[in-house]
C-alpha cells in the first residue's frame, strides 16, 4: 500500500496473487503473454484488494494508451446512433477505449483535435457531417494527433487514413435500380450545399445518370440532414413553377431526408409513394424497414468498416478503404 494516499499499489496484487508486479502489469494487457489461469488469478486478486491500474502513467511510460476519440456531430441522425453502437462496441472487444468528442459544427474542428490530443489518445475517428477538407486543413495545422481517420465519409487530405462505404458502386446500383423499374426523371435530393465530401453521392449518382441517359440529373438541397427541412425542399420543389419537370423519382442522400420527403409528398401534397413518385434513401436506418415507409435504400457495411479501423488502430493497415455494401430494394420504389 503507498504509505502516503493509502491507495493499493501493483505490489499488493503481487504479493497476494505470489507474482511478480511485472505480471500484474502483463494481467492487465489485452495482448500480453501470460497464461490464462495466472491471469485470471492476478484478477481475482485485484478486484478482492480493489486495484485498478493507473492508465495515464501507463501510457505515458509506453507512448500508448490505447485509447480512441470519436469526433462527432449531428445525434439526430438515427443512423449515427447505430453506427457509434456497433463501432464503440466492436472498438471494446478489441482492447480499445473510447473517447466521445462533440463537435457542433465545422469552426469546432481545431478544438475537438486540441482535445483529442491533450488526452493522449493514439488515434482521433470523424464521422462528422459538417467537416470539410478546408477545416481539416486548419484543425491540423494547429495540433496533430498520431492518426487522424475519416470515417463513413470521403476526404482528399494526404494526412488521413478514409474508411469509407464505396459510394460510387453504391449509387450506380441505385441509379440501376431506378432505370429498370422504369423511371426517367430523377431529382437528387441532397444535404446542405457545402463542400461537405458526402455530397460525394450527388456527384456519382448523376455522372452515372448523365452516362447512361446522356440527361441531367436536377439537385435540391435540404438546409439541414433533418425530416422538416427536407419536407420543406420537397413541398417547394412540386410546387416551383420553373421548367424542372416534376420528377417520378426523389434520390435522396440519406434516409433522414428520404423519410421526411416521402411525408412531404403524402401528407403535404396528397402524393402516392412510389404511384406518383418514388423514393429511394441511404444508410438502412431503423426507421426504413417500418411498413409505414419500407423505404429502399442502401446499407453500409459498419462491420466491416470498423474491422479495417481496428486494423488501422494495430498498425497493419496503412491506405484508404472503400467497401462494397448491400442494397435493400423495397416498395417506396
């Protein structure tokens, strides 16, 4: 026991388990080499003596604290809420700690990194909406964390590691899908018109539309990855006396906007969906398996996604991931 703040001490355990203290150190690693009975008595005889071991001295004396943040925003999204589940989750069984960062919006950049790596983390995980490569630019320059991986989304920046969903093929199947059930007038309907890199879906869905129709494809934008502000860009739209032809289909870049788009065109404007228009989303939330919307969308590969992560984390993996994903056909099309 340390004569000075009473607290029990790695010698205590030593000396009631009968090892040394270097092997209560390797107990307490996930990937030390210990045999698993010697393990499990050093265990037993820390949680009897109540001794946890002090991961801040650890990792500063090993450079490591095994430790990840999760930079984050827009908890709205249901989708969000899944994906930080399944990630923290798989994180967890993998020997890694989690740190959640909120960022509200894009200026918190530079500090959500400043917190990040006052608290020693050995990585810092975006999955932020609202975070461009221009902030990312400028939250770097200000302070550097030992990897830096953008998450769920694209980004050009050489110093990031992506893991992303492969968008393009993901689109294409979508566009796909859309042309064999006979639709020919398409309108994206996407988020804010920033230079966010998920509008990265925009741009593959039309050039895709362009190159096998030799037809543009329209865009609308919602002021907010929100159900209200897409059911206001949808009731503006099918009521805009401009030339846009009223579309058969909506393209939405994520089930968010799809679902408030499919109650603008039923409860707004009297609308059948897929009758009179068709919706199709992006993401595979909860909420589009309900019969009140069985929306048709694309499912990301989470799983998989925060596999490659953890191997980004070990060190074994070293370049941009883009996984193929499902996509989930239903009757909103």
């Amino acid at each position: 026991m340390d004569d000075l703040t009473g607290s029990i001490t790695a010698d205590d355990v030593a000396e009631a388990a009968g090892v040394s203290r270097w092997t209560v150190a390797r107990a307490f690693k996930k990937d030390a080499s210990i045999s698993q009975k010697t393990r499990e008595r050093v265990l037993a005889a820390a949680e009897t003596l109540g001794y946890a071991p002090d991961l801040l001295a650890s990792s500063l004396a090993s450079d490591r604290s095994n430790l990840v943040a999760i930079i984050t925003n827009d908890f709205s999204n249901p989708h969000k809420l899944v994906l930080l589940e399944r990630m923290t989750r798989l994180l967890s069984e993998a020997g890694w700690a989690t740190l959640l960062i909120h960022m509200s919006d894009s200026e918190d950049a530079s500090a959500a990194l400043l917190a990040a790596s006052q608290r020693r983390v050995d990585a810092a995980v975006v999955i932020g909406t609202r975070f461009d490569d221009r902030i990312l630019d400028t939250a770097l320059g200000a302070r550097r964390v030992k990897k830096l991986v953008i998450f769920a989304r694209y980004s050009q920046n050489p110093n990031t590691l992506t893991i992303a969903c492969d968008d393009v093929q993901a689109m294409r199947q979508i566009a796909d899908h859309v042309l064999e059930r006979g639709y020919r007038r398409p309108v994206f309907l996407a988020g804010p018109d920033t230079q966010s890199a998920k509008l990265h879906r925009k741009t593959a869905f039309t050039d895709y539309w362009h190159q096998r129709t030799g037809s543009t494809v329209p865009a609308i934008h919602a002021s907010a990855y929100d159900f209200s502000p897409a059911i206001d860009a949808v009731v503006q739209l099918m009521s805009d006396p401009s030339p846009i032809d009223r579309p058969d289909v909506l393209v939405c870049e994520n089930d968010i906007l799809a679902i408030g788009a499919m109650d603008a065109l039923r409860y707004r404007l009297g609308l059948r969906v897929p009758q009179d228009v068709a919706v199709t989303g992006f993401d595979d939330v909860p909420l589009s398996a309900s019969p009140a919307y069985a929306l048709t969308t694309f499912r990301q590969p989470i799983t998989q996604m925060t596999q490659k992560l953890i191997e980004v984390l070990n060190g074994t993996l070293a370049h941009d991931v883009h996984l193929p994903g499902r996509f989930v056909p239903r009757l909103s099309s």
